[in-house]
C-alpha cells in the first residue's frame, strides 16, 4: 500500500506541477482525475481499474487438493498517461499481489501512416487477448490465451490501420520485471504479428483475424491453464522447463485464427490456435479453441473498435446514475483443448454468464463454469460459481 500511496501522489504531482497557474488549461474529474492545456495539445489523467472476485469452487483431482482461497482482487491497478500532441507515455502496475507488476509501461507515437510502440505491451494476439478485460464477455478470457502463454514483453511494436484493415507486428524480448524495474525479467524472446479485417454487412459487422508468435524460451516453459476459473486450481501441467523428464522447449511457434459478428444486441465469437514446441521429445503440438454467443437483454449492441480490431466499451442507455436500470447481458461460451501429446487428453469447459453493466465504468458479473480434464490415467474436474465487482477508470 505504501507503493501505493506514493504512485498515486507522484501522479498527482505531475498533474500539479503541468499546470502553471488556473488560467493555463483545466481539471475535470469524470470518470477520472484529468488536467488538459488551454491549447489542447497536453493532457494527463489517472486511469485504473479494480476488480473484486468472489467463487465458490469444487475440486476434484489426484494430484491436487482444493483450493482454498474464495476470494481475492483479481486486478488493482493504477497508473497514469501523458500525451502531448502525437507522443503517449502510459505507465500502469497492477498492485493485486505483494509486489507491484507492470502492465502497460509504453511510449506510443503516432505516424504520418500508423503508430509506433516502445516499452512493455501485450504481443499483438488473439483478438480475445487484444481486448481489454474491462471489455470482455466473461470473468476469463478464451483458454487459449492463458494455455498458451500469451502475454506482455518489452519490445518495439508498429501497427496500422485503415479500409477496414488493421495490421501490426513487433519484435520482444522478455517479460518485465516486477517493482518498477525497467529490464527484462528473463533471456526469452519473441516476434509477433496480426491481421485482421472487418466490414459490415446487412447490418451486421463482421471481423476476421489472424496472428503469429514465434517465441524462443529462457529455461523451457509450462502448458497448463486455469478451468476458467482463477481461484480454481490449474489443471496438470506439460513440463517442459529445464531438467524436466520430456526434454526441455527451446522455442514454440503459435498460430491462432479469429471469427466474429455483431448483429443488433447479439453477437458471436471463435477462436481457434495451435502451438507447435520445439525441443521436447516428439515436439509436440497442441490446439485450442472456443466458441462463444451473447445477447445483450436491454437492446445495446457490443461496441467494436476498428482502428485496433477490438471490441470496445459497452456504454448502457439508461445508466442507473440516471435513473435507469443500466445494461443487461447473456451469455455462454464453450472451450476445448486438446493436450493428448503430453498425454493429457483433452479439456473441455462450459461457461454461461450474466453481466449488469450500472454504467460505463461500473459492471457487476457472474459466471458458472463447469470442466472437465480427461488424461490417461486420472481426471480432473472444476465445477465454480463465481462473480466479480468491476470498477474502472
């Protein structure tokens, strides 16, 4: 808290010190604390987001007992952006854990033609991956993206869009490390890239999409993944670090493809990818998919962003800060992954959601997941209610 306390007054600091007296710009505090020039060309805002988790899991495996935790704050961050004219710094830590982890630490520049990254961000993945969590469909993100690893390295990135088109690519090195520490964390490396396109037709947009990762490890990797359900247990994992019986992975390559439609208050998504690892007995391969539909109750349609390829904010009609009953949504999705050249079989998980969006920044969500990891020779099985408090700005 104390890491806490002191980023939150430096940000504020910065505002203070930006403005050199009331006259040369303004404050506004809606929906977060903000300070822009009277020329319009310098803005700072705080920006943040705080996510309280609540579940009720049964657990059943050899290997494991049951989790033990019910509770936790899945995500508490808190950070700042300065942006003056075509130049963006952002730097935002997640404080949900004993020490503080970056997330976006980045310079973003824009470009006569595109936009220039540089520092630690996402690899360009999967559009559930590219999709913020304060914009997603249910408490997890499709399995894929945790199965397989995808994540935020420091790196330099450009991107692209336009005619519908959106294209990016980037080339990483290792993750970040903790404590506000700008270096990486480890030795592995990586090169990504996506590209997706989207039209709209008879009423309904359509977005297709794909993307590349090719990732050289630092002391091998494991293949593993949460039931869809964070204070679950992970299944059992593929071990592939150093030393590990199969052999250790030197590199994978990932490949993964993106479906999706938005039709009035309904919408559908897929997504299917494979990553192929190089180094382990057999080199072995594995895929992943999941489907997913939802309907929006009171009407709104989920906001996509085409510049970025993305879905976006749902914004409600009527929020309850004006005396309506906010936004209503339905939804369920169902994963499979198939781990049989690890000798794990396949997992399979089914996830029916219901989320009540107060406003645009407030959002309360609940989730029953039920799945199922058949291996040769064991089972495993998750059965979790869970519900999250989502506040953001």
């Amino acid at each position: 808290m104390q890491t806490l306390t002191l980023i939150s007054i430096t940000a504020l600091a910065c505002l203070a010190s930006t403005q050199a007296d009331a006259q040369e710009g303004a404050f506004s505090f809606a929906p977060a604390p903000r300070w822009d020039s009277a020329d319009g060309e310098i803005s700072i805002k705080l920006r943040g987001r705080l996510f309280y988790d609540w579940a009720d899991v049964d657990w059943t495996s050899p290997n494991s007992a049951a989790p033990a935790d019910q509770d936790e704050y899945r995500t508490a961050r808190l950070g700042f952006e300065i942006e003056h004219g075509p130049v963006k710094l952002v730097m935002e830590y997640d404080f949900s854990s004993d020490d503080a982890k970056p997330n976006d630490v980045l310079l973003a520049i824009d470009l006569p033609e595109g936009g220039l990254r540089i520092g630690h961000f996402k690899t360009m993945n999967s559009l559930e991956e590219a999709t913020s969590s304060r914009y997603m469909t249910f408490m997890e993100r499709g399995m894929s993206t945790d199965l397989f690893g995808l994540d935020r390295r420091i790196g330099v990135a450009y991107s692209w869009a336009g005619n519908g088109f959106t294209a990016s690519a980037g080339v990483f090195g290792g993750r970040m490390d903790d404590n506000f520490a700008f270096r990486e964390s480890d030795g592995s490396s990586a090169v990504a890239a996506r590209l997706t396109w989207s039209t709209i037709v008879d009423d309904t947009r359509w977005h297709v999409g794909g993307s590349w990762r090719s990732l050289d490890y630092d002391g091998g990797t494991r293949v593993r993944a949460y039931p869809q359900a964070h204070l679950a247990n992970r299944f059992t994992a593929a071990d592939y670090r150093t030393g590990a019986v199969p052999g250790t992975a030197d590199s994978s390559d990932f490949f993964g493809l993106e479906l999706a439609a938005i039709r009035g208050p309904f919408h559908l998504h897929s997504e299917v990818a494979r990553m192929s690892i190089d180094g382990p007995a057999g080199d072995p391969s594995f895929t992943s998919g999941m489907v997913q539909a939802g309907w929006i109750l009171s009407g709104e349609a989920r906001p996509y962003k085409e510049s970025g390829g993305t879905f976006s904010r749902l914004r409600p009609d009527s929020p309850v800060t004006d005396g309506g009953w906010g936004a209503f949504e339905i939804a369920v999705r169902h994963d499979l992954s198939d781990l049989s050249d690890a000798n794990l079989g396949r997992i399979r998980a089914t996830t029916l959601g219901a989320n009540w969006y107060l406003h645009d920044h407030l959002r309360a969500m609940a989730n029953y997941v039920t799945a199922r990891m058949n291996a040769t020779g064991f089972t495993e099985t998750s059965d979790a209610i869970q519900f999250r408090l989502q506040a953001d700005f």
